[in-house]
C-alpha cells in the first residue's frame, strides 16, 4: 500500500486568518492519524504565512506515525529540522515569496550543497527526500548525492491529466523505474487529488508515499475529512 502523508498547511492558514487557536493545528494532526493517515506533513516558510516554527516543534510529541517535514534547507529550516529529527525531511527549492512550490530541485547544479545538507540530516538519522521535475537527468543527479528518495513534482501531471491527457503520467513511470534502479525511494506530491490519485498510483511503480494537502483540505470542506481520508486510503490501496 502507498503511504497517505496528509499536509496540514492550509489548516494552519485557516487558523491564521482569524487569529487564535482555531483551528488547532496538533488537535487535527492528532484526528488526522486517528482517522487512518500514515502520515503528517508540513511545509513552513520563514514568514510563517502558514505553519509556524513553533507549530513543527509542538508536533513532535503528537505524531506518532511519519512526521515528514518540508521546505527550503536555509539556516533556520536546518538547525529546527536537526532538533526536531523528524521521520522524514523533504527539500524543496521553494523561492522565499513563493506562493506553492514550483520546481524541483537541478540536483546536478546543487550536488554539492545538496550533499552537504543530506549529510547532516542523515547524520542525525533523518531519511531524506529531494523534490524534483520529472526528468531522468534529475533522478541521477539525486541518487549521486547520497539522498534516501526522492518526491515527484506532480503538478504537471495533475493539470494535463485534468484535461484528458493521461500520457503526462509516461515521464513519472520512466522516473520511478530509473529511481528504483538507483536504489532510491519513491514519494510524490503537488496538486494530487481524488480525481487523479489512483491513475497515479497504478501507473507509477514503486511509489512509497504521496503527500497531499491542499485537494484533501477542499475535498473535505463538501465531504469530511474522515470520509475523504478514507477514500485515499482505497484508493491507495
């Protein structure tokens, strides 16, 4: 079965807007694993827009399935993930004004500085994860950097599969087998949903999570998030 890391930004967006507490980011990531996810994601940003700092270290004693943290590896982001050491690091060369992710890392361009960061995290037994396009060059260059898995970038798939085209899945089956090839581990995230996970699912071999946020979060809003996870866990399945 893939693993349902479910990505509580947009809870921690909603909770900013008001002020407050409510929603409370842990209460939900605590719900969300009792309802069957095998995971909790989360993506801060140094303005906080979203996920706090102080929300990462609170998780920490909550999370008892995968606790997969995300972002950008500047000094802040790495010395909070080396003190956390979450199940999981996913790095994502997400610009500072970004507004979602939108590229995956050149891991031949960054090998170094790529080397470097995955060291340190693998040091404290963090497994790590880079973000990257679907394009073979970029699954060789990851692998030459000593990362445990790496995320596929899905928003291409997830636009052109929203339009009938369904062979935008061919480049993320091409690298899947070359990363499994590589001995590297599979993840995949970025506007999947419903509507396009099992397509995903069953034509991308070797795929050990999807992270999921912002479909799951609108999803549940008309059908709740009980019944919605549940639904990605059959699908998943």
């Amino acid at each position: 079965m893939v693993r349902l890391s479910v990505n509580i930004n947009k809870i921690a967006t909603l909770r900013n807007a008001r002020g407050g507490n409510m929603p409370n980011v842990v209460q939900a990531a605590v719900a969300i694993q009792e309802m069957g996810a095998q995971g909790i994601t989360i993506h801060p940003r140094p303005d906080e827009r979203h996920i706090r700092y102080q929300d990462a270290y609170d998780l920490k004693e909550m999370v008892h399935t995968e606790y997969n943290i995300e972002g950008n590896p500047i000094d802040s982001f790495l010395e909070m993930v080396l003190k956390i050491k979450p199940t999981q690091v996913t790095l994502v060369p997400d610009a500072v004004d970004a507004i979602t992710s939108n590229a995956g890392w050149d891991t031949v361009t960054h090998k170094s500085f790529l080397q470097e960061v995955i060291s340190e995290c693998k040091a404290q037994d963090i497994r790590t994860s880079i973000f990257v396009d679907p394009e073979l060059a970029m699954i060789e260059g990851a692998a030459a950097t000593g990362v445990d898995r790496i995320e596929l970038y899905t928003e291409a798939y997830a636009d052109a599969y929203s339009k009938g085209n369904k062979t935008a899945i061919k480049p993320y089956t091409a690298c899947a087998v070359r990363a499994h090839e590589l001995g590297l581990g599979i993840n995949a995230g970025h506007d999947l949903s419903l509507q396009n996970i099992a397509y995903f699912k069953n034509n991308v071999p070797h795929l050990a999570e999807v992270s999921i946020g912002h479909a799951l979060i609108c999803e549940a809003l008309y059908e709740g998030l009980p019944s919605v996870i549940q639904q990605y866990l059959k699908k998943l399945a």
